[in-house]
C-alpha cells in the first residue's frame, strides 16, 4: 500500500493503525483525506492482511468536520455530489470485512462524528467530545450522520443532537450508547491495542459473517440526505454560517 499525506497507516502487529494526519486543521475531512481513506479501504487484499484496523487522529481532535473551507464554495448545484463522496467513502469503511475501531482521542465533530460512525466500534478518550453542529452552518449532517446516528442511539437523543448542535462528552456518550468504552487519553490507544489483541485470537470467519450480515441488512435513505444536503447549500443561511465560522463570528440566520 502505498503512503498518503492526510492519513498516515502503519502496522501494529496484526492491526492496521490509521491516523488522520492534518492535526493544525483539527483533522477537518477534506476531498483529499476522503480520496485517501477511499484509495485505502479499497485495497482488500491489503486490509485482509490484517486481523483489526484502527482510527484515530493525530493531535487534539479525532477530526473537527468536513473542511469547512471546502464546504463553503458548495452550491445547490453541487451540494449534493458533496455529500455523495463522503456517504460514499464511509460506507465503504462501513462494508470492510474487517473489525474497524475508532480510536476517538478528542473533538469527533460533523464528518468527524460520522467518520467514528460509519467505524464499527467506538472507544474514546475522556476527552474525547461529540457532536453534529452542521446547523451552526445552516446544513444538516451529510455523510450518512442522519441514518446512523438515529440508529445507533435512538431518534430521540439524534434529533436533540442534530437539532441543537450541541457537544457531548465521552461519559454521556458511552450512557448514549454512542461509545462503546471509554478510557483515560494516556491510555486509550494502549487498551485499543490491547482489545485487538484479543480479538486476533477470535475466529475470523465468524467476525467477517457477523460484519458482513450486521452492515450489509442496514438499509439507509442517503440520497434523500445528499438531496436535503444539496438544497441547503443554496440557501442565505448557509452561506452566512459558513462565513460567520470563517471569519470567526457569530452568524444571525434569517430562515432564508
Ligand atoms: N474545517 C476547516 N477548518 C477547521 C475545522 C473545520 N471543520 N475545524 C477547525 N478548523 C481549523 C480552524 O479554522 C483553525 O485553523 P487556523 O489555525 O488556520 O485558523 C484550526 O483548525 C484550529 O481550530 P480553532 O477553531 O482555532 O480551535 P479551537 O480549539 O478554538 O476550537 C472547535 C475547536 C472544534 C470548537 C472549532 O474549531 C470548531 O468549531 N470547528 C468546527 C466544527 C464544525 O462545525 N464541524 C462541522 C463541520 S460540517
């Protein structure tokens, strides 16, 4: 396999570590990371080499987004071939025949959360906080947040995320069911690794099985997220939420 700029991989015995690599930007997803993961975990032959594949983010955050940069020369044109690419590359993650564990050392936010999402299991820092704060933006969660979120805590706790934008911490994420452990920063890739140990010893096929009959029996509406995604790219609010965040203020939407 070869060696990418935005994530970096290396082996641990039989476990794949990733690491989202643009720690000054807080590990904000751009088109190249995704391009990157998408390159990556499509080499099968590649990733079965491996018993357990890890990711995390170098630095502070887990990764703080989708590139708000990018985001904001979105159209309702475009908007929705945004989305596509990234409900594209995690599903992708998502369908790996392989256990994929996010290591969630700090900020999982937007894209970021969704990432952690689309992942099979979730172990994060103390940390480590979560959330879906697209409507700060004046969008809604366009790589797949709207289907997996619902699903893995229920709509009502979803809704409250998505709706307010709010941030949780790892404790009420782990009650949320959000994460599936939680341990000291110091400790967390250690014990992460320490979990893959364990489950190298497990028999392979049954995992592949219960991956591939868990993840391919989940039926999503994504293109009506990609629709909805595409459509508020073109609105006064977007443009201003986008724009409040670059030029670091904040934006007064007007329900245009
Ligand atoms: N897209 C692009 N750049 C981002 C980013 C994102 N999603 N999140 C953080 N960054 C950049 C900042 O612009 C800043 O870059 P700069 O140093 O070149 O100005 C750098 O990462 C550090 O972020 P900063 O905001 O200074 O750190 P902070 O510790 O003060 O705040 C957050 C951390 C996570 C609260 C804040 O960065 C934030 O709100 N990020 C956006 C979260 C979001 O809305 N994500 C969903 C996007 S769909």
């Amino acid at each position: 396999m070869k060696r990418f700029e935005t994530i970096l991989w290396e082996s641990q015995e039989t476990t794949l570590v990733i690491k989202l690599n643009r720690p000054d930007k807080l590990n904000a997803i751009n088109a190249q990371m995704l391009t990157e993961l998408d390159e990556l975990f499509s080499d099968l032959s590649f990733l079965e080499s491996y018993s357990s594949i890890v990711v995390t983010g170098i630095g502070k955050a887990f990764a703080a987004g989708a590139d708000i940069s990018e985001l904001a020369q979105c159209t309702a044109e475009n908007g929705a071939e945004f989305s596509r690419h990234g409900q594209h590359v995690y599903r992708r993650i998502e369908l790996c025949p392989i256990p994929v564990i996010a290591a969630v050392n700090g900020y999982a936010l937007g894209g970021g959360c969704e990432l952690a999402l689309a992942c099979h299991l979730r172990f994060a820092s103390t940390t480590a906080l979560f959330g879906q704060p697209e409507v700060k933006l004046g969008i809604i969660p366009g790589y797949g947040g709207t289907q997996r979120l619902p699903r893995l805590i229920g709509i009502s706790r979803a809704l409250e995320l998505m709706i307010t934008g709010e941030y949780i911490d790892a404790e009420r994420a782990l009650s949320w069911g959000l994460v599936n452990r939680v341990y000291e920063s110091d400790e967390l890739l250690d014990r992460t690794m320490e979990f893959c140990r364990y489950l190298a010893q497990k028999p392979l096929h049954a995992i592949r099985s219960l991956l591939h009959i868990v993840t391919s029996s989940i039926s999503e509406n994504y293109e009506l997220e990609a629709q909805q995604f595409g459509i508020l790219c073109g609105t006064e609010d977007f443009l201003e939420g986008t724009r409040a965040f670059l030029e670091r203020r904040s934006p007064v939407f007007r329900g245009k």
